[in-house]
C-alpha cells in the first residue's frame, strides 16, 4: 500500500464483550497467598500500566480515540478501490486532508478525487430482505459512527424493490419514518411481480448495504451500488458501477458531442434561465431530465431514471461510474432493460407518459423574432416569404407585441393591426402563435389588470414566508408567479387564455421564462437565511457553486416559497413543466382542437403536452453543430417535437451560416427561425437569391416528407418511439442476417393482426462506430442526414453503416461504398439518404401544410439486398383531438418483396383518404429495368413509366384513388 494510502479512516471497533470476559475469568483461576497477592499484584498493576500507556499510544497513533470525524489509519477501508466516491464533493478551498479526515474518510492526494469513502461506509441491513406481492423489502440502518458530513442523517431506511414488468424495474429508497417529498408525477402502479424478467436484483450486506441490477441474458451487472450511500435531510447520494462508459442523456446541457465524458465531469441539473455555453458543458439549463441510456458492449442497452426533482449533480467517473447527489426527495430509481435503444425510449415513456400528438400545421415552418416591432413589420416578413415562394406555416411575436410586456394584452399603437395580421395569415392557410410569461404584473392599479388581481382572489399565487404573493422582477417589472401546481390555476388560466383569444385568435402559445426565471435573487424582500435557501450542499460545476454568490436563489424565487405540491425547493424544477400542462389544457378547451405548447423549461413528461426549443443559443457554426446533440438529447427525453433558433438567436449570421442552419433546421422535428431584438433581420427571404433558392428547396423537400414525418409523430405518440434519433438506433447497424429479419417481420405482422398499434422490431446495434456518430442524425429508421457544420465547406464526411444500401434520397443513385465516406455538398446542398429497405410516403409539397394536405400522394421505396422493404402511414385530418384514440384515422401498412409491393389497410376510419389521390411510385434499387409493370393486375401503359439506367430508378405514375383499399403494384424484370 502506498504512504497516501495508509492514511485515513480506522473502521469503528468496539472491545469484544467475549473477550473480556475470558480475561476476568483467566484471573480468577488460581489462588495465592496474601503475600503473593501483594506482591504479585503491585507487579501486575505495574505491567498492566505500562501494558495500558504502549497500548493507548499505539492506539491513539491509529486514531483509536480521536473523534469520530478524525480518524485515521485503518489499512483495510482505505485501500484504494475501483470507484473512489468523492468525499469532498463542494471541492474548492475545503478540498484539504484535514477536512477529509474529519469527514471520516480517506486521504491520497495523487488520486483523483483525493478524498474519498472507505470501504463499508453507508447503511447496515436490517433482518432478512421480505418478499412482498411486487417484489422485495429490505430495511437498513445507518452504520453506527458514520455519520454523513452536511447533517440530519436519516437513520432507518426503507429500500422497495418492484419488479414492475419483464422489461421494468424500480428500487426506492425512502424513509419510512418521516413522510418526505416525492415528486408528484404520475407513473404506472405496479400490478404483482412479472414473471420472467430480463434483469436479476441481488442484495449484499458485506460490509454495508449495495445492490446489484444484472442483466440475466448476459449475467452482465448494469448497476452495482458502491460504498458511501447517503440519505439525510437535505444530502442524498448513491453511487452505481456501470457496464460501460457509453453513456447518453442527462440533460439539460450545452454539449458538443452526444455521448457523455466519463472522466469525473460533473453534470449539474436544476431549472434555470441560462443560455447555453459548449464552453460550459455541466453547466444547468433550462430542463431537468435525470436520465441516461447506456450501450453496453455487445450492443444491448439499458436506461436509469432517477425521479427527483430537487437540485442535483451527476458525476460520470472513469470505472465507469455515476454519483447521484441531491439535495432533497428521495431516491427513486427506474431501470429499463431494452434490449435496444428503441425499447429503453419506448419503456421510459411508458413511465412518464407518451409525447402527445401534435397539429400538422406545427411541423411545417415558423418564423419568429424579437424586435418586429409592429404588426406591420411583421406582415412585411410574410409578405416577403410568400413572395419567395418559401414555405411558412406559423408566424410568431416575441414580447413586444405586449403593452408594457404584461400577459394577455397586446400594444395598441405598435400592434393595433395584429387582429388584421392573424386574420391575414389565417386566410392563407397559416397559423399564429405568440409569447406569454409566467410572470403576472403586480403594480398596475387596482382593477386595472384582471390578472393580477383575479389571481390574488383566488389564491393561486405561489407566496411567500408570510403568506403574501411573493414579488420577483420580470419584464413587466413587479410579477407574481402563477403556482401551477395548485388545481385552481386551472380555472384562472383557462380563464385568460379563453378571453385573450377573443380578441387575439392565436393557435397555440410560447410559453418562456419557466424555470421560472426572476431578475433579482429570491425576490424584492430577500428570503429568509435558512438551510432551504442557503442548503449546507449546493450542487455545482467546477467547484463554482451552483449560481455564483446568491447560491440557489439567484435568477429564481426564495426556495422557502409556498406552492400547493410543496415548497419550491422541492418542486422549482417543475414549473415549466407543470405550467405546459395547463397551457394545453386551456388552449384544447378555448380551440376545440389540437394546439402547439413549445416550453423553454421542461422536466420528465414535459412531451405530453408540448415541445422544446434549446433556448438562446448563438449565430456561430459551433452552436449549430450542437444544436444536434441537443435535438438527439430530448429524442431521449420523451420530447421529441424540438428544434434549436435556426440561424442562432443572438449574434448577427453570415449569409452562409445560415444557408446552412436553414438545411440542416429543415430536419429539426420543430423547424424555427429565430432571432434577438437588435440584430440584422434573418428570415431566409432576407438574403441573397441563392440562399433564397437553397431554403426555398430544402423546406420543400420537408413539406414533400411531412406525412413521412407525420408518421414518426403517431408512432412516438402511441409507441414513445423516437422520431429524430441517433445512427446506432437503426436496426441495420446491426450485421444481423436476413432471415432472422424475415422470421422477425412476420412476427410482428402475426402480432400486428390482432393490435392496432404495430409492435416495433427489437433492435440490436452492434456496429460500435455508430456509438460515436453525433454529427448525423436519422428520422425513423428510413432517412440519414449529414449536414454541413463548418464554415467555408463544399464537402462532408458521413459514416454509412455496412449492411445497408443507401440512396440520394432526391436522386436515387445508391451509394457504392460504406464507413466513412466524403460526400460532395456545395453551399446549396445538404446530403439527404434513404435506408434500402425502406417505404417513404410522400406528397406533393406547396407552401404550406393547409394547401400540400389537398395534393397527391406519392410512394418511395428504397430495396434491401433481398428486394424488399416497409413503412407506413398514418393519416387523419391533422388537428381534431384524439384520433388515434376516437378510431377517426387510417393507418396504412406498406410492403414490397420480390417485384410486388403492396398496401395493407389496419384501420380506414378517416374517411376522407376515400378521395385521395396517390399519382407516383419511385422505386430505388432495382438490379434492371422491369419488362412489365402492373397495378392491381392491370398493366401500366409505358408512356406512365420511366427507367433511368444510370441510377437504376423506376417512376411510375397512375391515378391511384381511394387509398382506404388496398392496392398492389407488381413488375417483372429479369431478377424474378
């Protein structure tokens, strides 16, 4: 053992009760004479003294008898382990062997941390572990002399262990002594124990308490618990080995790359009103989502979510590891067993609900800015998009639309003609959508502002230590704060959202400023000094604190305030997610249909009800590149309708920069431009005629794949399936044999037949490359895309996994080499590829969703090797309220092998697909030009059908009516 080794914490040893007694009764075995005694005695008292002064110096030399915080030495607990759990996890200046020691633990200053726990440190169990109906109960109690370093330890602990489902387990830690808070989310009531489940939960009271989560396919431990758990009043930590440092998620945070650094970085999470800063990358952001997903090493993957809402910091250590500090609630996990990445997405939805569904109208593009300044300004921009014949479906306002920026009213001198505008867009088939803050203006005089003053009626204000409205700074000036987790906000904001649209006909609504945000710490009075608003562990990034200075408070409320859930200490990190929930339930009441909610801040479950932009990132090629990431974060998230400011927010963009975040932004699920008050105007029409023709093309090639698209949102919707995902989300990074995906797909459509929801292929990537892959992205399995990133590029790497062919998704030309592959992609272009294996549908795009809905269909089908592919369509009229769930859709299954591809009806009931028209087939992949071509047995003249034979793509146009019926198209050529 090193010299830093040996020092540090002695384990708490207590004398040997048995022992003593053996020695008392050594003593009494012989019997002498008085003399002797005498004698013999004051010999012994001299030697016992001197026996008692080495042994108290030996011992005291060990740290024996130094207090409890100040003990040293022990060889055994202080060997360096595999994880070293930081002790000193606030680092800084209190980063010192002194304060290390007197916390109980261990001490070597070449190691990273260089404090940390012994061996054994944490819990004791208590008794046997119980079966129970779900599962397992196991009690513990704090280990006698170990006492956690930030105080209120909590001394008896409850872990349940649920065995939910096959594919699901939950372990809760939790004190059963004290009711403490639980965040208020609704998730799925355990119904008994599943049976044969794919994970193995095992229990080790060596040296304390720990628990493992094992894969049982593989007897591969996924989590392993390591020493120096903690559950105390306001300190919650736990540490997990992992299988492999392939980590993903943990959001929310301005990250370069996609997967997580595995070298002790520290992720903050705790809403906040912070732009995002890749310089910065632990730093905490809006949202607040703990959890990640992790690819293990023979391509299966699991997922852990943490359902915790109070201030934390995740650490990633080099084993690899995960710490877990919080500091409130309990410790409440999930384990998602997959097994592929597709599956872990889908089980956590299952947990925190499915994403909804949104209007068609929201996946066309949006155009916003703050600083139009009026609403003719703003008709001008439209005027100027029409003109250029780009697409728009949505115009947006900023705040200063707003009189005196307070909620729910509009300027009017600047935006007096705002009505004319909604109605302008409106008859053009367009849609508006408009900022509102949470912060409601408090200095107007009485009566003046129903806002303000209905909400102190009704009480549903979040208050303050005396129970008055606490009063923050926003940009009305003087605001109360809405508490959204009390039920009767319901009733108030249904009430203004409802008498807002009688004057202002908005179609769905921006909800900012959500975490909430508030321009002075805590609130105009201050916040009174206790441990809620000055907690003894702040969670920070480097060693900075969590806020600078003002600590926790700062840029929000007092953590002291009162909300109806909890104190906002406990329940801060829910508001924009609690105040999207109302915001679509009042917009579904005031519409009558589907609405659009896009939130800056946002928790698990957020997807629900709405979307997410990242916030307000910049115009520089760095943000657009990890703009990706971000979108592929909230994929993860359960949130998949999410789009950065294309073009950056703040800043002022080149020309060139965003020609091409107007490329890669066509792919954003939400497709937006946006940008800052003061800053050149970067609507895409703005710019040069190039540029003009490079977003006019690319937006119509989204506007072609919006039913593809569409699509995706329905399986999300029904399934939590992902719609924007990463490459090693395809199932054919996998080198996986054909006739295993034959025996898989008539699986899934035997299963299919008797579900009305299509049961998705289990995934199994193996193709490690795709792991580190953050610079493309896919939507579904079907279409790849490679942007162009850097400044002055006329070319792009794309990696293009082997066992897969892949076409020019506009061309069709097949790409004839797989890996790394440099593709040519001058400033009009962005490299788009479709999947072989694949069926696309497509319509005939126009300039916006209102008029591409009433065109043509059209069908691309991308071949495999064996000739063959799939997909779907989902369709209904794009904005009534549960048609999936009323039976009001169609749902179209599409399939092709060996020169006959066909539909398959799953369910007719929109009626209105009766009368569309399906005008073309491309087909991709054909090894010759067909001889004959057919449709529903009828042959298709050959002026109706086109062959290139440079890239071997087949055209096909008929007149295809009534696509409720199933239909099949057949040719022959000289393969079969």
């Amino acid at each position: 053992m090193s010299q830093t080794g040996k020092k540090g914490l002695a384990q708490y040893r207590s004398i040997n009760e048995d022992d003593e007694e053996t020695l008392a009764l050594r003593g009494r075995r012989q019997r002498r004479s008085p003399v002797c005694i005498w004698g013999s005695f004051f010999a012994l008292m001299t030697g016992t003294l001197v026996f008692i002064g080495a042994t108290f110096a030996l011992l005291a030399g060990f740290g024996f008898f130094s207090a409890p915080g100040d003990a040293r030495g022990n060889e055994t607990a202080c060997e360096l382990p595999n994880v070293r759990v930081n002790c000193i996890p606030e680092g800084g200046r209190s980063e010192t062997e002194d304060v290390c020691l007197e916390r109980g633990c261990c001490w070597a200053k070449e190691e990273t941390p260089s404090c940390f726990y012994p061996k054994g440190f944490g819990y004791a169990v208590d008794g046997q572990p119980a079966d129970t109906s779900t599962g397992k109960t196991v009690n513990l109690t704090r280990k006698t002399g170990q006492p956690s370093q930030y105080g209120g330890d909590i001394k008896t602990v409850r872990v349940d262990i649920f065995y939910e489902t096959s594919y699901r387990l939950r372990v809760k830690l939790w004190d059963p002594r004290k009711k403490r808070y639980e965040v208020p989310l609704p998730t799925p009531e355990p119904q008994g124990q599943a049976s044969n489940p794919l994970y193995k939960v095992s229990i080790s009271r060596e040296d304390s308490f720990s628990f493992t989560v094992q894969r049982t396919s593989a007897s591969r431990d996924i989590f392993s618990t390591a020493t120096g758990l903690i559950l105390s009043s306001q300190y919650l930590q736990l540490t997990g080995i992992l299988p492999s440092d392939n980590i993903y998620g943990l959001g929310e945070h301005a990250m370069d790359r996609f997967k997580l650094l595995t070298n002790n970085s520290v992720l903050t999470l705790f809403s906040r009103d912070q732009p995002p800063n890749p310089d910065k990358p632990g730093q905490n952001l809006y949202g607040v989502h703990p959890f990640y997903l992790c690819m293990e090493q023979d391509g299966s993957s699991h997922g852990v979510f943490l359902l915790n809402s109070n201030a934390m910091e995740i650490e990633l250590g080099p084993l690899p590891s995960v710490t877990y500090r919080t500091i409130g609630g309990i410790l409440d996990f999930y384990f998602f067993l997959g097994p592929s990445p597709e599956a872990v997405v889908q089980q956590y939805t299952e947990v925190i609900g499915r994403p909804f569904m949104p209007p068609y109208w929201s996946l066309g593009f949006h155009l916003c800015r703050w600083g139009y300044d009026t609403a003719n300004n703003t008709l001008k921009v439209v005027e100027r998009m029409r003109d250029s014949g780009i697409p728009q479906d949505t115009q947006w306002n900023d705040i200063d639309y707003m009189s005196e920026h307070l909620d729910f009213t509009y300027n009017t001198t600047t935006f007096a003609e705002l009505p004319d505008l909604i109605s302008n867009l409106h008859s053009h088939g367009q849609h508006y959508v408009l900022i509102t803050d949470p912060g409601i203006g408090s200095t107007q005089p009485r009566g003046s502002y129903p806002p303000y003053d209905d909400g102190v009626t009704m009480g549903i204000f979040i208050t303050n230590s005396t129970h008055q409205p606490i009063i923050g700074v926003v940009w009305p000036g003087e605001v109360a704060f809405p508490d959204f987790t009390n039920p009767h906000t319901q009733i108030y904001w249904d009430k203004f959202v409802s008498l807002f649209h009688s004057n202002i006909s908005f179609d769905g609504l921006w909800i900012d400023m959500n975490e909430p945000s508030n321009f002075v710490p805590g609130s105009l009075d201050g916040c009174p000094n206790t441990s809620i608003n000055n907690p003894p562990f702040l969670p920070g990034v480097y060693h900075e604190g969590l806020i600078d200075i003002f600590g926790i408070i700062k840029k929000t409320l007092c953590m002291s305030a009162n909300q109806s859930a909890s104190l906002h200490y406990n329940v801060h990190s829910l508001y924009g997610f609690s105040e999207a929930n109302k915001t679509m339930r009042a917009l579904e009441k005031v519409l009558g249909n589907r609405s659009l909610v896009i939130s800056r801040s946002t928790f698990p479950g957020s997807g629900v009800f709405g979307g997410h932009w990242l916030g307000d990132n910049e115009s520089k090629y760095r943000h657009m590149q990890n703009s990706i990431t971000g979108i592929l974060d909230f994929s993860l998230f359960g949130i998949p309708l999410v789009g950065a400011d294309i073009c950056g927010f703040s800043g002022s963009t080149t020309e060139e920069l965003c020609t091409r975040w107007m490329q890669l932004g066509a792919f954003y699920p939400f497709s937006r431009n946006h940008n800052a008050i003061g800053e050149p105007a970067q609507d895409p029409a703005v710019f040069s005629n190039d540029s003009v023709a490079s977003s006019r093309d690319v937006l119509l090639l989204r506007y072609r794949m919006l039913p593809f698209l569409y699509t995706l949102f329905h399986f999300a919707h029904v399934n939590g399936s992902t719609v924007a995902r990463p490459l090693f989300f395809d199932p054919h990074s996998n080198i996986f044999c054909s006739s295993i995906r034959t025996h898989y797909f008539i699986l899934i459509l035997f299963l299919y037949s008797h579900s009305t929801v299509p049961i998705p292929l289990a995934r199994f990537p193996k193709d490690q490359v795709t792991w580190d892959v953050d610079q493309q992205f896919m939507w579904g399995s079907a279409v790849l895309v490679t942007p162009v990133l850097v400044e002055g590029a006329t070319s792009v790497e794309g990696y293009f996994p082997p066992g897969a062919r892949w076409f020019n998704l506009r061309k069709g030309s097949e790409m004839t080499s797989s890996g790394h592959v440099a593709l040519s992609a001058p400033l009009d272009t962005i490299p788009v590829h479709v999947r072989g294996g694949s069926i696309i549908a497509l319509q005939e795009p126009n300039t916006t969703t209102t008029e591409s809905r009433k065109n043509p269909f059209a069908l691309l089908v991308a071949l495999d090797d064996n000739q063959s592919g799939e997909g779907w369509l989902y369709w209904d009229d794009g904005e009534t309220l549960a048609t999936f769930e009323t039976g009001t859709y169609s749902l179209l299954h599409f399939s092709v092998a060996d020169g006959n591809l066909s539909s398959s009806v799953r369910h007719s009931g929109y009626t209105e697909l009766d009368n569309a028209m399906l005008h073309l087939f491309t087909i991709y992949g054909l090894p010759s030009q067909p001889m004959s071509v057919a449709l529903n047995n009828n042959p298709v003249p050959e002026s109706d059908v086109e062959w290139n034979e440079d890239t071997k793509v087949l055209n096909v146009r008929v007149s295809l009516t009534d696509l409720n019926q199933p239909f099949t198209l057949t040719w022959k050529t000289s393969a079969y």
